[in-house]
C-alpha cells in the first residue's frame, strides 16, 4: 500500500506539496500512455470547438463555441491545443497527436484504463492517510507538454479554479507517465505558499458572455527566487495542496512530458462554489473516490 508516513506527512503539510518517486510501475504508465493512444486515434474536434488551453486572463476563450465546448467539459472526454497551432480557418498547422494540450476533464469517469488507476487500492491508501473522510473525483487530465510546443504554465493555485468553502479541501494528484526534468517542463513550487489563501478566481461568466469565463482577483508577480524545481522520474506522483503556488516551464527540449492528474475533492462539510466553471452534473455527480 501506499500511506504516507508521519515524516512525509509532516512534509506535505509544511511545503503544500510531496513527491512520491514509484508510484506507478512502468507497465502501469505505458498502458495510460497506450490507451490515451487509442482515444486520440479516434478525435474528432468540430473547427469550432479547436479550442487553446491557457490558465492566463489574457488568453480566455473568445468564441461562443470554444468557451461553450470548455464549459461543458466536466463530465465528457474532450480535445484541448496548444497556442499557434491553428492557421485562422482553424485547420491543423501540425499534425493533431503534436498540436493537443491536453484531454479532460471526465477520463476518470468514462475511460475504464484511467477509472482502474484513479480508484486504485494504493490511491485510495495514500488519499486515507491524508484523513480524507469522503473525497469525490471533480476532474481529471491527461497533460501532454510537446516537444518544442509544450506550453508554459503560469504561476498559480488549483483554487482559483476549483474554489471550495472553507478552503483546504482541494488535492490534486499529479502522476508522471514519463521523465518530468527542467528542460522538458517539470513542475515548480513556492514552498509553505498554501497557507496565505486564494489571490484570484476563475468564474462563469454571465449567461451569454462571449469569453464564457471572468476573473475575480489579480494573481500577484511571483518572484522567481521563490520556486523550487520537483524534477521527477517516470511513475512518481506528486500531492498537490489546493492552494500551493505552482507553475511549469515551457518544453523546449526534444522530449514530450505526459502525465495524467486529477483533482479531488474532500465532501464532508464542504461547499463547492457554484461560481467555478466546472459543476458536477445530473449524468455526473463527483464520484467519490472510495467507491
């Protein structure tokens, strides 16, 4: 099994985040990167729908039809791109298997490969001996970071995104299905940076709003000194804090960074804010992880 020590405990709740080298064998992370294969070969994204991944203000979506196809993402499988990898008619530049992001945000749910990882024996031991009583799955994603097209992720914290009252409720689980390493965009952390609250958040925006999403709050310049590096092998997972400050570099190497994360949700005595872009829905209620 896979339960936290007292020391690693004690880590997690001092820095905001753990990494745990091993999680996953080798066969475990080639057979998600298999069947992420086979979903992939059967894409079919509407050239309205192409829609850019970015977690910065300035680059929300901009049509109807992207910011709808995000939206309403929560409980299906959908195709999300890097920047520059359209022409303006929205055709392909590069081929599709280069141009993706990511693919979220209910593998979890409809993929039984990635359900039988994240409701796991080891992930539901390591989740208990972090003292979740009832946590639920909210999302999920596979995360490619191309080679030389991998974008940069900027500074920021999982509860602008999925903020719950009170906060502290919010885990993400973040497995490497291959090498993460400074040159092909690892994660980087503000040690002790959960503990100061949420500086912004990412809202529906009012029916019929062109961007499909707002901004409350203004994420504040993070100065670079503070980062920590978490290079890790092939099979780690890294625990997450909700409001941990994170980021990740671009990929400017030769070499692609996938992983597949998801984010849970601890039920008991928890509000999940009907503001966040993602909502559970009546074909999917958030499952809860120990079932």
């Amino acid at each position: 099994m896979a339960s936290l020590s007292p020391t690693q405990l004690q880590k997690f709740r001092e820095d905001g985040y753990l990494v745990l080298e091993g999680f996953l064998s080798a066969a475990e992370c080639a057979a998600l990167r298999q069947r992420v294969g086979e979903i992939m070969a059967e894409m079919d994204v509407p050239l309205h729908c192409r829609t850019v991944f970015s977690t910065q203000e300035d680059e929300q979506l901009q049509a109807q039809g992207s910011a709808d196809y995000f939206l309403s993402s929560g409980d299906k499988i959908r195709f999300f791109f890097e920047k520059g990898v359209f022409d303006q008619k929205g055709n392909f530049l590069v081929p599709p298997e280069k141009a993706i992001n990511k693919i979220g945000h209910a593998l979890h749910a409809h993929d039984p490969v990635f359900r039988r990882v994240t409701h796991s024996p080891k992930v539901q031991a390591l989740v208990r001996s972090l003292g979740l009583q009832m946590p639920v799955v909210v999302q999920s994603m596979y995360i490619f970071k191309q080679p030389h097209l991998g974008g940069e992720v900027t500074a920021h914290q999982d509860a602008s995104f999925l903020y719950t009252e009170p906060l502290g409720r919010v885990l993400g689980l973040w497995i490497a299905l291959e090498d993460a390493t400074l040159e092909n965009g690892c994660l980087w952390f503000i040690p002790g940076s959960h503990t100061g609250g949420v500086s912004r958040r990412m809202v529906r925006a009012p029916a019929g709003s062109v961007t499909g999403t707002s901004f409350l709050g203004v994420e504040p310049a993070r100065d670079d000194h503070l980062f920590v590096p978490a290079p890790v092998q092939r099979g780690a997972v890294v625990l997450i804090h909700g409001e941990v400050v994170h980021k990740s570099e671009r990929n400017l190497s030769g070499r692609s960074r996938h992983a597949y994360t998801f984010h849970l949700m601890e039920a008991s005595g928890t509000v999940w804010s009907p503001d966040n872009w993602l909502q559970p829905t009546a074909e999917l209620p958030f499952p809860s992880l120990y079932t």
